[in-house]
C-alpha cells in the first residue's frame, strides 16, 4: 500500500456495506493517524510496520468485545483532521478515539472495548492519557481517548487536541511525575486518566522512534514471512508485540464459534471445511448431500487433533481431557474468560444443537460419508490440488472466519486477502459445476455467494 489515504480508500470501500448493529449506532470509533503537522515529533512514516499496526488497531475496533466482529461505526483521518471529525458525529453520544499503533490484549476478562462499553454509561466527560509535566503545558496524548461527545457539544466542542497553561490535577503519579489519575483544565469538567489495570492490557507502538519502527518492520516482516520458526525470532522486548501475541497463539476451536444461518437447498458431492468445530457433521446432516467431505486446515496439529476426534468420537468431557493430557490448547466455549463472550458465543452457536446431538452426527458422518483431512492455508492453496478435487462438482464451501481472523489479518496484508478471497471465488466460478460459498470476507461481513 502506497500510503494512509490507499489504505483509508480500501478499508472504507470494503466495510461501506457492513451493518452497524443497533446497540451500537450511538458510538464512534475513530482511527487517527498522526501527519506532519500534528506535532513534526510523533508524525509516523508511512512504511510496512505502519501499514500493518494501522491495520490492527482497525480490525480490534471494528466490532465486539474481542475484536473478533462486526457492527461499530469507525471513521478513519488524520490526526490534524480529528476535531473536523468529531464535528459531523451529531448522532452519536460516545467517542472512541485511538491512533494507528494501538493494539489491545483482546483475551483478558475484561478487554479494552468492553471497558468503553461501560464508560459510555457513566457521565463522565473525557477519559485518556493525560500528560501534565511540571511547569508546562498539559494535554491529551492521542494514543487513546473515550469522549463524551454530548458533554462535549455542551461545552461548546473545545479543542481535543489542545493544551492547558491553566488546570488542577492530582498530587500523585500513575508513573513518574507528569501521569496524575485526573485534571481539570480550566473551564472544563474533570478528565480522568488510564489506570495500571487498563495500560496493562494495551500498548501503543511509539512508530515515530526511529529503532522501534526498525525493530517493528523486521518483526512484521518475520510474522509476514510465514517461515518455518517464524515465531521464535521476533522480538519481545517491545510491549506492543507482548501485547499483540497475548493472541497470536495456535489453538484448535472444538465448538464452533458462529451461528449456523441458513443453508441451500440444492443437492452437493463435496463440503470442504475448516476442522474447526463441527461444521462438517451439521452440513453432512442438513445438506442435500452425498459425497466427501474435506476438512483442512493451515495448522498440522489442527489437523491431527481434528481426526482423533472424529475417529474416537469424543464427547466435549473427552475433548476437554485430552488437552489436559497433550498440553494442546483447545478452545472450548464455555472455557472463555469474557462472560459476555461467552454468553454472545452461546447464542450465535446454539443453532448447531447440543454436544450429545453433535457427538451422534459425528459418528454418522465416519459411518455414511468418504472423509479427508487437507493440510491447507485457503488464503494462500495449492490451487492446482484444490482445482483437481473440485472440478465438474457441486461444491458446498465453507470458509468460516478465515479471512478476518486476527491471524490471517497479522500474517497477510488488507491487499492480499482481499485478492486471494476474490481468486478462491473465481477459481469456483471457473471450474465447478456449481457452488455454494459460506463464511465472512476479508473485512468480516458474513458472505453467501453461489452461482446455483
């Protein structure tokens, strides 16, 4: 990508149809990324690391708790542009505001975006990262704000991004002697600063520090690179990757973790789908279908852990036992530390059935169906193997969440997964003689795209 404004172009083109959920139509959320003639001393160049941190901090605020959905409302501009913004939002109460270059730990209980959730019913004024050195100036630093945009129209929509000669700020320091817990700048209500807790679980990248953005393209590369080892050689000595790899751990997801929606009524000879949960024991059961049934995956383990339970036909207690006993780490959704993951979890997914109704569909899919396992990444496959099997069939294909995966998301750019979710389409177009495409795209928009 060329610079902000490409990326800006195709992250809004490509979310532009995606609906904002209506329990969150009041909020914003606005990317900033710091230019020139904000302060010449935190303008971030343009290059890969900036690309890909500006990337993430957009994926973690494009919906829900973890990151992992859709339905906020985001807005994307410079940061010398951000009080322009924040004057169009009239029909929103709450502002979410954060620099390309943050990134939060989206598996803690309680993650940054739930934090929001909750401020926005209090009444609070403002809520950020004050910076009050002695005998200067204090300001806002734009890493990370939560505004509240009806407090701040009535106070006649005062400079965000200002600084304060006049204010009263407490006597104590989170850390060192310019972070007080609160100030009052003259003429304004009270604003209250980030505690320990919740910089525990975040971390900007400071991009504009010449070694760090060094370290950060070397480390994105790595992740980029896809290599063998890949993951040993990146370095942690930055909170922003400590932060960023609270997550980016491999993990076998033994429940599925979307709702299953509706299904077509044409009759299929092939399902391919990722090994996660039970996707391709539902499908076998609710499709008009007789064939194989292909399950693949990027990750061998994934693989491995998918075959043993479909041959042993594991219960959800056996499940949870044998990661126990190999140390694999298997997501279960009733496990998830975030209660109101886990609730939202439970809701889209009930539509599956039980554990003892997918156990029986387990066993009826070994008995009555040719079953393969595919060591396979879809965003980058094999197209000639991929093209072999599914040539002249009808084609049930299930991408799942691959596409707007956090991993897929860290390990390829916007660009790139936008083209290879395009090819995978044409590529059944082309050699199928139908098909039926289910999952999300790239950006997260849940997708059904079939030339039936």
């Amino acid at each position: 990508m060329k610079n902000f404004e490409d990326f800006k172009t195709l992250w809004l083109e490509h979310t532009s149809e995606i609906k904002v959920k209506k329990e969150f139509e009041h909020l914003v959320f606005i990317v900033v990324y710091p230019n020139k003639k904000a302060r010449p001393y935190v303008t971030l160049q343009w290059d890969f690391a900036a690309e890909k941190q500006l990337h993430t901090t957009l994926l973690q605020t494009s919906g829900g708790v973890t990151g992992a959905g859709t339905g906020h409302n985001q807005k994307l501009c410079y940061l010398t542009e951000l009080n322009d913004v924040l004057d169009t939002c009239d029909k929103y109460t709450h502002a979410m505001i954060v620099s390309a270059g943050m990134v939060f730990n989206m598996v803690c209980p309680t993650t940054a975006i739930q934090r929001f959730y909750n401020w926005t019913k209090t009444d609070e004024f403002c809520k950020g990262h004050i910076i009050a050195n002695p005998n200067e100036k204090a300001f806002i630093h734009h890493q990370h704000i939560e505004l509240n945009l009806n407090k701040w129209r009535e106070l006649g929509k005062p400079n965000i991004r200002g600084k304060w000669e006049k204010y009263k700020r407490s006597e104590s320091n989170i850390h060192d002697d310019y972070t007080p817990p609160w100030i009052v700048p003259h003429k304004l209500p009270i604003i209250r600063n980030f505690l320990t807790e919740e910089r525990r679980n975040k971390s900007w990248a400071y991009g504009h520090m010449a070694e760090r953005r060094k370290m950060q393209n070397k480390n994105w590369e790595l992740i980029s690179s896809k290599k063998m080892g890949w993951r040993d050689e990146i370095d942690m000595s930055d909170p922003y990757f400590q932060i960023l790899f609270t997550r980016m751990y491999e993990v076998f997801y033994a429940e599925n973790t979307e709702s299953l929606g509706r299904l077509p009524d044409k009759p299929f000879d092939l399902i391919m789908t990722p090994t996660a949960g039970y996707s391709g024991e539902v499908f076998a059961e609710k499709l008009d279908f007789d064939g194989e049934i292909i399950f693949y995956d990027y990750c061998s383990e994934n693989i491995e852990i998918k075959q043993i339970i479909v041959n042993m036909n594991m219960s959800m207690d056996e499940i949870s036992m044998y990661a126990r006993n190999t140390n694999q780490i298997i997501a279960i959704n009733n496990h998830t530390s975030n209660k109101n993951h886990r609730d939202a979890l439970h809701e889209r997914t009930k539509s599956f059935g039980t554990h003892e109704e997918l156990k029986i569909l387990q066993e009826k899919m070994s008995d009555n169906y040719d079953v393969d396992y595919w060591l396979m990444d879809i965003i980058k496959p094999d197209y000639e193997k991929l093209i072999e099997r599914i040539k002249n069939k009808k084609v049930f294909f299930d991408i799942s969440n691959i596409y707007g995966y956090h991993i897929s998301h860290a390990c390829y750019t916007l660009n790139e997964l936008i083209d290879s979710f395009n090819k995978l389409i044409d590529t059944l177009e082309t050699h199928t003689e139908y098909y039926y495409l289910k999952g999300a795209n790239p950006l997260k928009k849940r997708m059904r795209i079939t030339n039936v």
